[in-house]
C-alpha cells in the first residue's frame, strides 16, 4: 500500500514540476501582454526556446518583456516632444553659426593664418 501512495505522490511531483515549469516560462509573456508590448508575440517564442535551453535566456526576457510600458514607449524620452528638440536644436545650430561668423570674422585669426 505504501509503495502505491509514494508512486502518486513521485508522479504528482513530477507533473507538478513540469507545468510549473512551463507557467515559470510563461511570465515574461504575460508581462509583455500586460503592458500591450509589440514584440509579445518574438517574446513567447523566445519563452519557449528559452524552456529548451533549461532557461538560460529567461532572465532577458524578462527584461526585455519589462523594458516596454505603453505610457511612456521603451523609456529613453524626456516627456518632451520632437517639436520642442527640434526647435532646440535649430536655437543651437543659430548660435553655432553666429559665433564661427564672429570667429572668422576677427583680425586676430586672418593674422595668425597669414603667419
């Protein structure tokens, strides 16, 4: 009787173990599919060639399925918009030009380029 009560309890394990496995994987993808990422479909891919690799690529997928929120895209913008670099940028490249005409057009350079 008791071997029969130690052979469910190994094949209980053993399934136990194996969809926990397959639910572990699975958390980078449903992180992905929370937060509406548009590589969810490359990240469960991943996940499962992930599972075939004894998970050594789980860790970055999960980074890469965490990167990604819709709010603010992938993280690297200031809340500014385009316009407003944009505009920035033009400002600078005025001052630029402004200031290599005042430095051309100084004496002191021609007669340092004429010796």
């Amino acid at each position: 009787m008791l071997d029969y009560v130690a052979l469910c309890l190994l094949f209980f394990v053993a399934i136990v173990l194996f969809y926990g496995v397959i639910v572990i994987h699975d958390i980078p993808y449903d992180i992905a599919k929370h937060r509406n990422h548009p590589h969810q479909d490359a990240i469960h891919v991943a996940g499962w060639v992930s599972l075939l690799t004894l998970h050594i690529l789980w860790p970055f997928l999960w980074v890469w399925a965490t990167l990604y929120r819709k709010d603010r895209g992938w993280g690297f913008q200031d809340g500014r918009s385009d316009h407003t670099h944009l505009a920035d940028l033009e400002v600078q490249v005025a001052e630029l030009k402004a200031r290599l005409d005042r430095v051309e057009a100084s004496p002191s350079s021609s007669n340092d380029q004429e010796n």
